[in-house]
C-alpha cells in the first residue's frame, strides 16, 4: 500500500473491496444495507466510500464480533477456521 500522503480520501467500490479482501458485491450490499456510508458522485453516479467510513466499519465490526463472543452467541475456541 502507498504512504499514507498519496493515500486518497475516498476509495471506489473496487478498492474498498480490495482493502477489506472480500468481492465488490459484498461492498454493494454493505451500501445499500446503510452498513458502510458511501455517497454518488458525478453524472453517473459513481459510489464512493470515504477511506474515515471504511475504517469506522471496520472498527464496529471488531466491536459487534466481541460482544457476540462475550455473550456466547460466538465460541472462541482458540482454533483457526479452516476451509
């Protein structure tokens, strides 16, 4: 990834998905679910995510993931997933 000084304060679909390593449809969803803030820009109405939104996503994700294993709902059973 570039410093954090070329960094762009917005990303396209395609990046954010690439940043969080999942496919573009999956941001899609997360858009229009109102789960990641995006805006449309120009006369085609191109998504954009800004990089502070994806972050805070993110950030609440790791919180709602703990919360489930405090509760139970998720066993953390110290083991890796495998596919």
């Amino acid at each position: 990834m570039s410093d954090e000084s070329t960094q762009h304060r917005f990303l396209t679909i395609e990046q954010a998905a690439e940043e969080l390593n999942v496919k573009q449809s999956l941001i899609r969803g997360l858009i229009k679910t109102g789960e990641l803030r995006a805006i449309q820009i120009g006369g085609r109405g191109l998504w954009r995510t800004a990089r502070q939104d994806l972050e805070d996503y993110v950030a609440e994700a790791y919180q709602r993931t703990a919360e489930s294993i405090a509760s139970g709902e998720i066993i953390d059973d110290g083991e890796p997933d495998v596919e």
